[in-house]
C-alpha cells in the first residue's frame, strides 16, 4: 500500500516491481496519486473508484448509463500509460470491479458483500489484503475478489478501523 508518505518513490517503486518480477512473483499495489507510471509492471493495481477517477481524469459514477464505456477508456488509458496488467477497482457500495490489459472492453463487476456499513476505514486495505493472501492460495482473480470483498463487508459492519476474525470469515463464506 502506498500511502504517499514518501517512501515509495518512483525509482524505489519500479526497484521492487522489477525485483519481484525477476523472481516470478505479483505485484499487487493499492495507489495513491495521479501518477500510475512508478506502478508499471505491477500484475493488479487496486484504486478505489475515486482515486481511479483522479489518475483517469474522468468523472466517474456508478449510476450513469456510459459508466462502463468511461471505466473502460480510463483502463485502457492507465494500461497502454502505466504498463499495468490488471486494474481492480473498489467502488464502495456499488462493489469491486476488474478489468485485463488483456481484454479491456471485458469488465467483471461483484456487488458489495455488505449487510450494514457503519465505518468504511480500513475497506480498502482489507481488500488488497485479502485478495492478495487469497491469489498467494492459488485461487483465481474472480475468486480472490469473492474473498476479498466478503472480508471487506465485515469490516464496513464494524464502528472504527476492524480486524476479520477468522470465525466471522468462516461464518461469511458459510
């Protein structure tokens, strides 16, 4: 996770992206600012819908008809710019999203997991990190981004910045 304290410079960013690349291993980032060039090379890029919207320049909402049409020409657009190979986009209450270089005009959406939201804090970071343990288990993309968001709407049913217990996952995926 990138937090744009400084620590992940573009230099020290691609460093690590290209160290891991070497030893076969994904690069999951979750962003920060407009710049998704340092990311190139990463095998998934997780925005929330908003940041998505800062690095596209587009304004972007859920319920508009062109929705799909705008995600895909800013997907398109960080892909041939940034060299990025998947995008995962959060959207809140309107779900997940994924979107390949491989075939962008091929959008797979999951809606949100979540019953009740009391406090969002710590969705985004219980989304990549879920998704990133559940790639490391072998799962696939969509079933990975399933994990991900069932941990996520756990989290967003709790007051405050949350853990998932591993009973509460359990219990969810039951």
């Amino acid at each position: 996770s990138d937090y744009n304290k400084g620590v992940f410079t573009f230099d020290t960013t691609q460093l690590i992206i290209n160290i891991c690349k070497q030893y076969g291993k994904k690069v999951i980032v979750d962003p920060k600012g407009n710049d998704y060039t340092k990311y190139s090379g990463a095998t998934f890029v997780k925005p929330n819908l908003k940041e998505f919207s800062v690095a596209t320049g587009l304004d972007l909402y859920p319920t508009d008809k062109d929705f799909d049409n705008k995600i895909q020409i800013g997907a398109k657009t960080l892909f041939e710019k940034c060299n990025i190979e998947n995008l995962l986009v959060t959207m809140s209450e309107h779900g997940i999203m994924h979107i390949s270089s491989k075939s962008p005009n091929h959008i797979v959406k999951l809606p949100t997991e979540a019953k009740e939201v009391f406090d969002v804090s710590g969705a985004g970071d219980t989304t990549i990190a879920v998704f990133t343990l559940s790639l490391a288990l072998g799962l696939n993309t969509i079933e990975a981004m399933k994990m991900a968001n069932i941990a996520a709407g756990i989290v967003v049913g709790k007051v405050g910045t949350a853990c998932v217990s591993i009973n509460e996952f359990k219990k969810a995926i039951n």
